[in-house]
C-alpha cells in the first residue's frame, strides 16, 4: 500500500549570514531573491538540538534533493514562505536538514528535522514550506502573493474519509459474520479491504491533483504579476524620459 501524502510546515532559524544578507538587501534596496530549497542528510544530527546560525550548507555528498521550482506567499508583513511540491516520481532519499539559499549562493535559513523518507511511488508525494519571519519580509523579498493560497494541508480532510471508509467496511463485516460462513466471510472481507485501498489511493490522487493544479495556477499567476511589473516599470521609464524632454527643450528655448 503506498504512503500517504505528507504535508509540513517548517519555520527554521536565519544564519548569521543570512541576517547579515538581509541587512545588505535593504540597505541597497535590491530585493531578497531566494532562488532554491535543499535537502540533506547529515549524519549524527538531531532535530532536538539547537540550530547552528553559523553552520554552512552541507558538503555536496549529503545533499539528497535541490530545487528551483518554489511557490512564494507572504503571511503578513513580516513572515513568508516558500515551498516546494515533491510528487510520486521523485525518490528515493533519506533527509533531516533542510535549507534556503540565496541566488548569490548565501544560505539564509536552515532547520532540523526527524529523518524523513521520500520514495517514489503513487500517492507518495510530499509538499515542504518554509516559512521565515523578520523585519518588513514581505516588502523585501516582494512576494505580493498570499501564502493562504496555496497553503492547504490535506490530511484532515483524507484522514476523515478513511475513517468513514473505515467505519463502512466494519459495518459490511458484523453485516456477513451474521449471515455467511466463516470462509465466505475471509472471501469477502479480502474483497472489501482490496475495494477500500483502491478507493482510499482514488481519494490521495484527486487531493495531489488538486494541489498540483493549485501549484500551477499560482506559477502562472506569479508570471502574469512579473510582466505587469515590468510593463508599469517601461512606463515610467518611457514618463520620466518624456518630462526629461520637455525640460530640456523650455530650457533650449528660454536660453535662445
């Protein structure tokens, strides 16, 4: 039977470096521009011990998974996050540490976690969000989406309908104990448990379509929002050269 999705939230320690990183983004006012998600497993580390601000990113033999695909959304003003969607196809690999690198390759954010399994396999899919707070975050790093938009847990909702998927199939069995024989009721009790794994892996793939969707929605959202930028930025651009101009031609005139 394959694993279940699993969903989690992390909220992890800046490095010293990553503050000091902060710092120099605002300063220079160029934007804080996280651009990938690692994934390590280092050897002997404990996710009851404290974090090391000072602690790099993991030699390139301990790091099982990176990725460049991330989903941004800010939480208020100051905390956002990012995540990233790793579905049935990619595994197989072990990993307690988890981190956040700047474009410049600055490690900004690190946490520990209880080891983890990542295998391929339907409906094994994990969704991993990070999330950061500090100072003016959302202006920074200039999310201008909602995280509330795609940072669904689906558990609850799975966990609900096995349990009445559940509650059915021990109805179905008191129902056959009563009126068949005990080999018909392991007959039919293999077939019911076959019929609800069947229908409890149709119910994990519907939520991981769902979230995939969402992922894509929200890419194409976070596009569409980067053209827009960069349309409104061509027009004042193209305003200030027109004033620069007309300026310069009142000034021509009024010296003739």
């Amino acid at each position: 039977m394959s694993e279940p999705i699993s969903t989690q939230k992390v909220t992890g320690i800046l490095t010293n470096a990553g503050k000091q990183h902060i710092t120099t983004c605002a300063l220079e006012n160029t934007g804080l521009n996280v651009s990938t998600l690692v994934l390590a497993n280092v050897p002997n580390l404990s996710d009851n011990a404290a974090r090391d601000p000072n602690m790099a990113i993991p030699a390139q033999a301990q790091i099982v998974y990176q990725t460049d695909e991330l989903i941004t959304g800010f939480i208020d003003e100051h905390t956002v996050a990012w995540a990233t969607v790793m579905d049935q196809d990619i595994g197989d690999f072990d990993y307690n540490w988890i981190g956040l690198v700047t474009s410049t390759g600055i490690l900004l954010a690190l946490d520990y976690l209880p080891l983890q399994r990542k295998r391929q396999g339907v409906n094994n899919v994990h969704n991993r969000s990070f999330v950061l707070k500090f100072a003016a975050a959302k202006a920074l790093t200039r999310i201008e989406i909602k995280a509330s938009s795609w940072m669904f847990d689906y558990s609850p909702r799975l966990d609900s309908m096995q349990l009445a998927i559940v509650s059915n199939a021990t109805a179905q069995i008191d129902n056959m104990t009563r009126h068949l024989g005990l080999k018909d009721v392991v007959t039919n009790l293999r077939n019911t448990i076959e019929l609800q794994q069947v229908h409890i892996g149709t119910l994990e793939q519907a939520g991981q379509a769902l979230q995939q969707t969402q992922s894509v929605m929200i890419k194409q959202r976070q596009e569409h929002d980067g053209e827009v930028q960069i349309s409104l930025a061509k027009m004042a651009t193209a305003q200030v050269s027109t004033m620069y101009r007309q300026a310069k031609h009142i000034t021509s005139a009024n010296n003739e």
